[in-house]
C-alpha cells in the first residue's frame, strides 16, 4: 500500500468518528483549549512585549481600515450586552480611579455592613448613582472606605483638614447643638 493510501483512510476514518461523536469531540476540544490557555496567553504578552510597535501599527491600520465596521460592531455589542458593559465600565472605573477591583468594594461594603464608615452616622448606604462615595486620600490615592453622600462632602468642604474638623465641633458645642 501507498502512504496516501494509508493516510487518506484515517482521514476517513477521522471524518467518520466526529460525525459519529460530536459531544466527545466537543468536550475533547474545550479540554484541549483549556489546557493550552494559560501558555497562549503567556505566548500573546511575550510577542506583545517584544513586538509592541509592530503590534500597535498593525492594529491602528486595520482599525482605520475599518472603522465603520468596528464601530457599528462595537455599538451593536453594547446593545445587545448592556449588563456586561455596565458591569465591564465600573470594573475599569474603580481600577482607573481608585485602584480596586469590583470584589475588593464588595469586600468593603460587606465588611461595613453596608453602613457609613463614619461612626457617628447612621447612614445605610445605597447602591447606584450618587448613593455612596469611595472615600479616599488626594495626595496619597489611598482608599479609606465607603462613605454616605453627606459624610463625603463634608470631608470634602473640610479639605480633609483636621484641624478644621475639630474646630468646627467646637463650634458646634460651643453653640449648643444636640
């Protein structure tokens, strides 16, 4: 026998068990693709990071090349996945703004019970627009917690000043608030 002879009948042979076995063929495809994750993504950043130029050319030029498309791809998407790319947005929101991700403010919020991080409020805070503040540091960037709309704004007015904080109790006591 030939070798193209013996070649074409596993092919056959090949054809006719896919047909025969699609879920085996299936699950042994996401096996396979699972397993090799990990190195094509390691794979991707290496060529990325020596090819950056490369890269970003190539993908700018195929951008401008079809921009009408990608866009009207792009708007579609939104359309149709508006709770992913509601849930999407916030994740980079909070990365680029605060540095966390959307599990450490779960863990925050859990962990204040879902209350003002201001002790002496009794604010229960409330999700969505303008319901809570990430309450965090100017100069530094780093997040204290979760914050009624009222507790941050008044840290702002204050300028997160201490002194002026406690000037203001005084104040306050001075001229008999409850």
């Amino acid at each position: 026998m030939f070798p193209s002879h013996d070649n074409e009948q596993k092919r056959i042979a090949a054809k006719t068990y896919r047909e025969n076995n699609p879920e085996k063929v299936k699950q042994r495809n996401k096996e396979q693709y699972e397993k090799k994750r990990q190195e094509r993504i390691s794979y991707a950043r290496t060529y990325y990071e020596k090819n950056k130029d490369v890269v970003q050319e190539r993908d700018k030029k195929r951008y401008e090349k079809n921009k009408e498309l990608q866009s009207q791809k792009y708007k579609e998407f939104r359309k149709q996945n508006p709770d992913f790319v509601k849930e999407r947005d916030k994740a980079y929101y909070l990365k680029k703004k605060y540095g966390i991700s959307v599990q450490q403010l779960a863990d925050m919020w859990a962990s204040q019970d879902g209350k003002c991080a201001n002790t002496g409020c009794l604010e229960t805070l409330v999700r969505g627009k303008a319901g809570f503040a990430v309450d965090h540091c100017h100069q530094t960037g780093k997040v204290r917690g979760l914050l009624c709309m009222g507790c941050n704004v008044s840290l702002g007015h204050i300028k997160d000043n201490v002194t002026r904080l406690f000037g203001l109790i005084k104040y306050l006591k001075h001229h008999g608030a409850p």
